[in-house]
C-alpha cells in the first residue's frame, strides 16, 4: 500500500477499499481458494475502472 501513497501519505484511506478487493481476490495457497468466495460462494463480479491518474507524455 505504501508504494501507491503519494509523498505526504495522506492518501493510503482512499486506496484501502482496492487494495482489500486484492487481497480477498487473491487465491490462498492452504486453500486453493479465494476468501471472497469462501465467505459468499461465489466470484466478485469485477467492473472495469479507469485509471483517475492523469496522463503525461513527455518526449
């Protein structure tokens, strides 16, 4: 989490609700199985997000 914080790191509480999607999206190794689907039967439904972070071309 730390290595998407901006420099003043006040920001890692808007980056919390991705970073638990990961990690309960994740497949366990002791079970083979992710704990999203362990604890709701089934798979998150995931929508595509574009990315907020602007783009800068630089030559």
């Amino acid at each position: 989490l730390h290595l998407f914080c901006n420099k003043r790191q006040d920001d890692w509480n808007e980056l919390l609700p991705d970073a638990e999607f990961q990690y309960n999206n994740h497949v366990h190794s002791s079970t083979q199985m992710t704990p999203f689907f362990l604890d709701t039967g089934r798979h998150p439904c995931m929508e595509f997000k574009p990315c907020a972070c602007p783009s800068k071309i630089t030559p």
